[in-house]
C-alpha cells in the first residue's frame, strides 16, 4: 500500500527512479522507506520497511566491519530537503539486532568543506551551490571530555559491528529521494595512515544485511503480551491494549511502553521508565505512541497545536525554500501502523500536508474510507488519514481487525522551546509540558463529526 497523494507525497516514478539510481551500491543498502517496500515491484526483503516508517523518509544502511584505529570517510552535499542525519547503531547480538550509540550528526552540525556552505544553518542560501562536506566514522572509543571531540567525527568504539544509517526527510519538490546530490562516497584510512579504495572497504568492512530487518516483536510474544493474567482487568481482550480516552505518551524504553502498557497503573508506577532509543530510530527523534482500537469508535480524532518548521518544500519561488528558517521542531509526523509483528503502516502525514488555522491548530481524523466524515477535508481544515482495513497485520484468524497503533515523531526540537517534548522526563507529564502542543485523541463516528463533534 502506498501513501495518499498530498503535497509532498513520493509518485511511483519517484520511488522507481530512487530505487534504479541509489539501490544498487554494495555497501550502502537501500533506499528502505514505507514507500519503496510497497511500491516497487520487487522490493529487496530489507525494503520492506516493518518498523513504523515514515512515508516522506529514505534511509541507506551501511553494515561494517572496520580494523581497530580506522578511519571511514564520507564524502558528499548537503541534499535539497528538510532534514537529513547520520547515526552509528553497534551489533547486540542478545537483541538481535542493532542498538543505538548515542552517535549521530545532523545537517546544520555538519561543518562544510572550504569553499563550500552549509544551507541548513538558518539564514543560510538553501540553493547555494558550493555545499560539499566530509565526515569521519572513527574505529576508537570517543573522547570521556567532549571538549576533545574531532569536528564532523563520529565515535565507532573499536571490536564491534557496527551499522550506519544514512537518513533524508522530505526532499524539495522536483527531487529524488537522495535529495538530488546522491549518496555520500567512501573511502577509508587505516591507522598506519594507508588508505582504502570505495572497492576496498566493499571488500574488506562490508558485511552486508541480505535478509530482512527483525519485526517488532514475533506474533507468539505479542499474544502472550495481549493475553497475559496480570494485564490491567480494566482492559478488554478485543481491545487491549487500547483504552478510552486513548493514551498518548512518550516513548521511554521498550520493557515501559511495550509492556508495561498492559498493565495497571500501580503496576506501571513500578517500572523503570529510563529514556532508550527504540525502533532501531533515529536518536535525535522523541517518539510518542498510542494504541487505538476501532472498538471505542470507528473516527479517532486528534487535535492539538503545530511547532513552527521550516516549509522548506515549495518556498515562494516554488523549487524549494531560499533561505533557511529557524524551528521549534524541525520535523514533526505521525504514522497509524498495525502490531508489532508487522509494523508496516497504513497511512502517514508530516506537519506540512496537515492545514492550520490562524493559531497553528489542527484536526486530523483517522477512519476507514467508509467512515471518513464528509468534512474531514482540507476544504473543511481538516486532515484525514487511513486506518487501513488490516488491524494487527496477523495472517491468521486470530487477527484483530479493529487494532491500530499511532507514532508521532518530534524530529529535532529546538531546546529552547518552552513545550519542548524532549523536557518530558517522567511518564505523566506529557500534557503539563506540552501544553497545547500536546495531541489530544478521542473517538467519535462518522455523523457525530459531521454534526460538529470534533472531540
């Protein structure tokens, strides 16, 4: 299933071009994003993006291998879009998979090369066009004293497998996924000063990702999750996790927000809610999430106050924004998906393709087709989403059709917004820190909003 068509949204001939010109390179796997695994013809099993993506990304992942004292080189320009990041992820073989350092590099961090500039610096010439820029992956552990950390450096640590992820949100209109720069080049030093070939490190740090990314979870542990003697009587097993009115609240960790959701808030007190990187996501993104249930109605309505962003898509001249603006939040969406076993969503919308009213506020309605309310338009101010007909996304006859699973994403949050949602600290606060930048949700049917009944 592809996205809606809205402003912004990637067409078909998009995703084949990206996928013929960037999906081919030996080290850099990709483009992976909601939309190549749904809409290319014959997706690679690591296309298919199972983990809550966002239909406006395109992510490459390199999976290496590097010689203690090493050093990667990435060359490249900084792409016509709004966002794009670097970030180190390290083999957890108890996981399965790959967690993440806490090393990541944005695109205005990103010193550019001499003679080059940086466009995503606010105030910056976005179409300047000297806009070179070299990172370095390091294979040493980084520096206790940040004071000591190298300019455009990320840390490896050394002894370890390591994943890099390459991420671009949302390219200006005209634009492939790779923004129209393509992807970053490699090269490597090794610590005798030697250096490698793009050939070389393809042969020799490479260890390629051939099958799949991990779902969320395996069905059997989402069931026993779902079904557990200790869950929260005041949920219904056709339900539950969902409850009325929805619950929104940040991301902690795993074992907290996966978990701990079945269970009683007395419970719930007793669980640490230490702050993680999950989903294998982006580091510099807040998460939220909420498990919604058609059970409790057939229209979910969400309602709350837009950051400022940078509208970087368009901009007057219509090829894109001139000049760089400044953000509460750099990039802000929210995608309905179906169980962790599957993770693949049904809809996504980002902060530009939501209309607002003089005060920044919006309304977004979630239903099927057959519930979609006749005012939930762009016409009547209001966006609308898909909730998908597929429910958990279970192939079996257990399958819950009525499930459904909200994240937003609070990319990149300016720290000196007062509602910043990186400020919420402790499980509950959501709402005080936020204030009315908080998403309220609540459900309601088809005739009751058309009536005027908006939550």
């Amino acid at each position: 299933m592809g996205s809606l068509i809205r402003r912004g949204s990637k067409s078909l001939e998009t995703v084949l071009k990206t996928d013929e010109l960037y999906g081919h390179d030996p080290v850099w796997l990709g483009p992976r994003g909601r939309d190549y695994g749904a809409m290319l013809p014959n997706p690679k099993p690591y296309q298919h993006a199972n983990l809550y993506p966002d239909p406006n990304s395109s992510y490459w992942f390199a999976f290496l291998e590097m010689p203690g004292g090493s050093v990667l080189n990435l060359t490249g320009e900084y792409g016509h879009c709004r966002y794009f990041q670097f970030a180190l992820y390290r083999e957890d073989p108890e996981m399965g998979g790959y967690t993440a350092t806490g090393e990541k590099i944005i695109d205005h961090q990103i010193q550019p090369d001499e003679g080059s500039t940086n466009p995503f610096v606010p105030g910056a010439n976005r179409h300047v066009e000297n806009r070179r820029y070299t990172l370095r992956i390091a294979n040493v552990d980084a520096p206790s004293d940040p004071e000591l950390r190298e300019p455009n450096t990320l840390y490896a640590g050394v002894g370890f497998k390591i994943q890099v992820v390459y991420r671009v949100y949302l390219p200006d209109v005209g634009y492939l996924g790779d923004a129209g720069v393509g992807l970053p080049e490699y090269s490597a030093t090794l610590a005798d000063g030697s250096s490698l070939s793009a050939g070389e490190v393809a042969e020799q740090y490479n260890r390629p990702l051939l099958q799949g990314v991990a779902p969320g979870m395996p069905v059997k542990q989402w069931r026993a999750l779902c079904s557990a003697p200790d869950n929260d009587p005041e949920l219904r097993p056709e339900t539950t996790p969902a409850r009325k009115p929805p619950l929104l609240e940040r991301y902690f960790n795993n074992a907290y927000n996966l978990v701990g959701v079945f269970k009683s808030p007395e419970q719930r007190s007793q669980m640490s809610a230490e702050i993680e990187t999950g989903f294998g996501g982006d580091p510099e993104t807040l998460f939220m999430l909420a498990f919604v249930s058609r059970g409790f109605g057939p229209v979910l309505v969400i309602r709350g106050k837009m950051p400022m962003y940078p509208d970087t898509f368009e901009g007057e001249s219509g090829r894109g924004l001139d000049t760089m603006t400044g953000w509460e939040c750099r990039y802000m969406s929210l995608v309905m998906s179906e169980a962790p076993p599957s993770g693949m969503g049904t809809d996504g919308i980002s902060d530009m393709q939501v209309p607002l009213d003089a005060d920044r506020n919006y309304t977004i309605v979630v239903s099927r087709e057959e519930d979609r309310p006749s005012n939930a338009d762009d016409e009547h101010g209001v966006a609308w989403m898909d909730w998908g007909h597929r429910g958990e996304g279970i192939d079996d006859d257990l399958n819950r059709e009525d499930y459904g699973f909200l994240v937003f994403r609070f990319m990149h949050t300016d720290p000196d917004w007062t509602n910043d949602p990186q400020r919420i600290l402790t499980p509950g606060t959501e709402a005080s820190v936020m204030g009315p930048y908080f998403p309220q949700l609540s459900y309601t049917d088809k005739e009751r909003f058309e009536q005027g009944d908006r939550g």
